[in-house]
C-alpha cells in the first residue's frame, strides 16, 4: 500500500465516524478525490445535500475529522455544493 493508498484509508475512516450523524439525519457523504497537492474532494449525499446546516456540519464534523486524521490534507471541498466547493 502506498503512501496515498494509506491516506485515503485513513479519509475514508475519518469519514465512517461521521456517517452515523449523517445517516440519523437522511445525508451520506462520499470520497471523490484526494488530489496530488492533498485536497480531499467530498459529495455530500441525500439531505446533505440540501440541508441549511450542511456548511456547519462540513467544517465541524467533516473537515475536523479529516485534518485530525490526516494533518497533511491541504484543504477539504465539497463538489456539489457552492458554498463549499472553494475549501
């Protein structure tokens, strides 16, 4: 396993002990991408989606979660929604 294998492993744990909070309230989110200069790109699943608190729940549940996992992840977007797609 290589060096970003072993980053994304360590993402997509991060990301499993958010998504019980996520699936209580109907969202989901999904690893699209962990690019070569570390940027980790999310889609934010079901109500996620929509819902007027899914900024607050990305950078307090989502990118904490991912940069106490992996300190080295230069910044965390989410593709499909505007407001948080810049990181």
């Amino acid at each position: 396993m290589d060096s970003k294998e072993k980053t994304i492993a360590l993402i997509e744990l991060a990301l499993e002990s958010v998504r019980p909070y996520l699936k209580a309230d109907g969202g989901d989110v999904r690893l699209i991408e962990l690019t070569d200069n570390q940027d980790v790109v999310l889609e934010l699943l079901g109500s996620c989606q929509s819902c007027p608190m899914s900024a607050m729940t990305f950078r307090a549940g989502l990118e904490e979660s991912i940069r106490k996992a992996v300190p080295s992840v230069n910044k965390v977007v989410a593709q499909n929604v505007p407001s948080l797609a810049q990181g």
